[in-house]
C-alpha cells in the first residue's frame, strides 16, 4: 500500500487529493494535511465583502466530505519536510502541527511515499508596515477579500462607510494592490467594480470617490503581461478594454504604484518614476503580496536543506528553467510541464505553491531600486488543471512504476477562461468573461502577442455574470464531491 499526503486542502490540493482517492480507491492511502477546517470558493469572497453573499454561501466544512470519500484528513500545518527520512530510516516524511481535532499545538510526523506542495501562498501582509492582517486588528488599517473571514470584516467596514455616505458625508475609497510585488490584481479589481456597483444601488455614488492603486504598470496587465482580446474583426487590448471600463464607471487610477507604508486613513506610495507620495482614504481594501508558507527541509543528518527545494520566495522548484537570464530571453519552454521536484522524484507540487521560473509582465523598477510589477498568478482554473494533472501522474507512478509516464499541464500550453464579475445583480449584473491562450504567452509561436486569437476573446455584460453566478454553485457542488462531479471540468 502506498500513501500520499497532500499537504493543503485548496482549489488545487482538493482536486489533487480527490481525484487521487477515487483514482487509486482503497488499496492506497490518501492523506490531506489542512490547517482549515472549511473549504472556501475563493472567487466569490469578493460578493461576501460586499454583503451579496455570506460566509456560509461560500465554504463548507471538509471533514465529512473526506470522510465520505475515504481520505485521511488532518487538520493541522505542515511544518517541515524529509525528503531523505533519519538516520536511522529512509522512509521520508513531514512534521505537521495541528490547528484543530482537538489536538492544537501537538506535532506529528506523517510518512509518505508521494508528497504533493499544494500550501498555497502566504498572505504576507507584513511586507508592508501598516497593512494588517485582513482581520481587524489594533493597528489595522485596511481590509482584505482573500479569506471568507477577511470579506466579511470587509464588508463590515464597507457598510461603515455607505452609511455615513447617506448622511452625506463625502468619502474616500481605495481599492487595489498594497505592494509592489503583488499577484492576484484581478480580485481587487473585481471588488472595485463591484464596490461601486453596490453604491449606485444605495443611491450614494456621488458621496464617494472611489480610488485605484495597482503595480501595473498598465491597466489591463493582470500579471499576465496584459493580453489582446479578439472583438470581432479586430483585436483589442486589454489596456483599452480595462481603461474604458474604469472611465465609464468613474473610478481614477494609479498604477505603477508600491504601497510602501499604511498609517491610518492615508497610504504612502512609490511610483516607478522614482516619485512618492500620499493617499487619502476613509476606506481601504489592499491586497497583500504573495509568499511560500515558511516550510522547513531538511537532509537525513538533520541539517537545513530548505534552498535546495524551495526558491527564495519560499515556493517549491519543479521541473521549471530557472536560469537567471534578461527578461527578453525567457520562453515559454522555461515553464514547468510536470511539476516534479527535480532532486526529489516523489515531491511535486501544484497551484500557486510551484515556483514560476521567471516574470510573465516585464519586471520593473523605480530609480530608487525599488522593484514595482505584477508577479505571476497561478490560480483558478490553472490550479485546477495542474492539480488533476500532478494527481495522475503520482497515481501512475504508484500502479505502473517509477517508468510511468507523467502527465503535463503547461501553463504556456493551458487556456484558462476568467470571469470578472463588475457588480452582482439579478437583472443588472455584469462580468467579463475572458479566455485566454495560452495562458504564459509563447511569442515563438504567436509572435507580436504571444496568444492566439482565436481562443483568447472577451465580452462584458449581464450573460457574463450569470455564467459566474452559474460557476460558484457549480464548483461548490464539485469540491462536495456531489454526484457527477467528476464530469465538471476543471
């Protein structure tokens, strides 16, 4: 019998660990290592942090969805892993710590034959002083979407500040990334629209100036180096596709920013021309930058290994080129196909855990040194696709061998389809609805925009929200594992 622990119980580690446990059935272990005790949709936190939904609309607890599929559930953090076992063993293994089960605080070490990084990131709000902790803390300065817990204090605040808006009091609000470093700009860029959207229901849209403050250094970006969206008979950029959308909302922007401090109701900001300034605000929700959850290596004598697995950032090497090289040299072959740890054959990892070879936006930086750009998301339906992909692999290696053939999921061979809800209503709603392919441009392949065109195209409007709308119940029926739900696609 052969186990593999899945350490992380995200959209990525979910998919790994169940389609794994119906792929392998009973005579293999699974072992899913979580500190959570709920599976949260992610996508929709951005409603929940404007009251359009609540928290239970988007998580559920796990504990009886594993129960039911036979997995073995720990609710703890990893903390540490031993990819060469002790001295005394070579059965490698990882330490973890619990956060629930009754058992908080006590350690224990798990065996496995295959181990799957799916931690997902470390929201690293103390990147920037004054930014908080999403969670409304002393000191605490801003408000932040990535969690269910985070919306729902978010949308405390935000309804704070409608109601003073309705007693006619003029406020300030910005919305954006509050790092120079940030990934993830498409929730912030959901929950502005979705902010003013709510406003104009409530009758308040001229008591509020609405702000917004991103490292792009172009509306549209995305950390995907921006994209073309094919309209028709002509192509347009994503650039002119966001900049409209903000003009006709009337939201002003910033971009090209690095939120190097927060104090309260005002944000100090770098821009890449080297210049610095303030901004106001009675209302804030930025999000943090990305990091690695802080896990530990280390070599059969007990000797810290953490550099030779992990990147600096604290993500896991995989099967990527990561040879420093300029920015113009990079090609969508540096990209990871398999996800395997290239020292250690039986560690993979899937979802914004692996570590991206390099930039997809043009790395940039102020005068001052201050590095200010997007960096790569891999969330969404990508974590999905690798996630699947990393699962079949191991459950191939574990029935055919260590000969067995991996699976690949290139994210600069993958489409992705996104739809960015711009404000939830039944009859009044509106999203865009991209796709885009492939996701890391090839510009060997497509040369001038790097994607295709036929299968990289974009439309905003009411059908795109109700298809969102449609998304959130169908993905929440799939992650319980619901009748069927293997035929939902990734």
């Amino acid at each position: 019998m052969a186990r593999l622990v899945v350490m992380g119980g995200g959209v990525s580690g979910h998919t790994a660990a169940t389609f794994a446990k119906k792929w392998l059935g009973d005579e293999h272990e699974v072992v899913v290592v979580t500190p959570n005790s709920l599976w949260n949709w992610i996508p929709s936190n951005i409603w929940v942090g404007v009251g359009q939904m609540t928290k239970e609309d988007v998580v559920f607890p796990l504990a009886p969805v594993y129960e039911k599929a036979g997995i073995d559930y720990r609710q703890a953090k990893a903390v540490s892993i031993h990819p060469e076992g002790k001295t005394d063993s070579n059965t490698p293994y990882i330490t973890i710590e619990y956060t629930g089960q009754g058992k908080e605080g006590q350690t224990e070490e798990i065996t496995y034959d295959y181990l799957i990084n799916a931690t997902g990131p470390k929201l690293n709000f103390d990147a920037t002083p004054g930014l908080g902790n999403g969670e409304g803390g002393i000191g605490e300065h801003t408000v932040s979407v990535c969690t269910a817990d985070h919306a729902v204090h978010a949308n405390l605040e935000l309804q704070r500040i409608f109601e003073k808006a309705k007693k006619g009091e003029k406020q300030k609000i910005l919305i954006g990334t509050g790092h120079g470093m940030c990934t993830c700009q498409g929730a912030a860029f959901e929950y502005i629209f979705n902010v003013e959207h709510e406003a104009n229901k409530a009758g308040i849209r001229d008591m509020l100036d609405i702000q917004w403050v991103s490292n792009e250094s172009f509306l549209g970006d995305f950390g995907i180096g921006g994209l073309h969206i094919k309209r028709g008979m002509y192509a347009a950029s994503s650039k002119l596709f966001a900049e409209s959308l903000f003009v006709e909302r009337g939201i002003n922007w910033t971009i090209g920013a690095h939120i190097s401090k927060v104090e309260d109701k005002k944000a100090h900001y770098e821009l890449l021309d080297g210049s610095t300034g303030e901004m106001e605000f009675d209302f804030a929700m930025l999000i943090p930058p990305f990091a690695g959850v802080g896990l530990k290596a280390y070599d059969k004598a007990g000797e810290d290994m953490t550099d030779k697995i992990f990147a600096p950032n604290g993500f896991l090497k995989v099967d990527a080129d990561y040879t420093p090289k300029p920015y113009e040299e990079w090609k969508a072959s540096d990209w990871p196909r398999t996800y395997q740890n290239p020292t250690y054959k039986n560690i993979f990892a899937c979802g914004i855990a692996f570590a991206p070879p390099h930039l997809i936006s043009k790395p940039m930086s102020s005068p001052n040194g201050t590095p200010i750009n997007p960096t790569p998301p891999r969330t969404g339906m990508p974590s999905g696709i690798i996630g699947k992909a990393v699962a079949h692999s191991i459950c191939d290696l574990i029935k055919e061998g260590e000969n067995a053939h991996l699976h690949e999921a290139s994210m600069a061979e993958m489409g992705a389809a996104c739809v960015a809800s711009a404000g939830k209503g039944l009859t009044d709603g509106t999203a865009a609805a991209l796709t885009v392919y492939p996701v890391v441009p090839d510009f060997e392949k497509y040369p001038g925009i790097g994607r295709d065109l036929d299968y990289t195209f974009g439309e905003i409007g009411l059908a795109g929200h109700w298809i969102k709308h449609i998304l959130h119940h169908m993905f929440l029926y799939k992650a319980k594992l619901k009748p069927g739900w293997t035929l939902i696609p990734e």
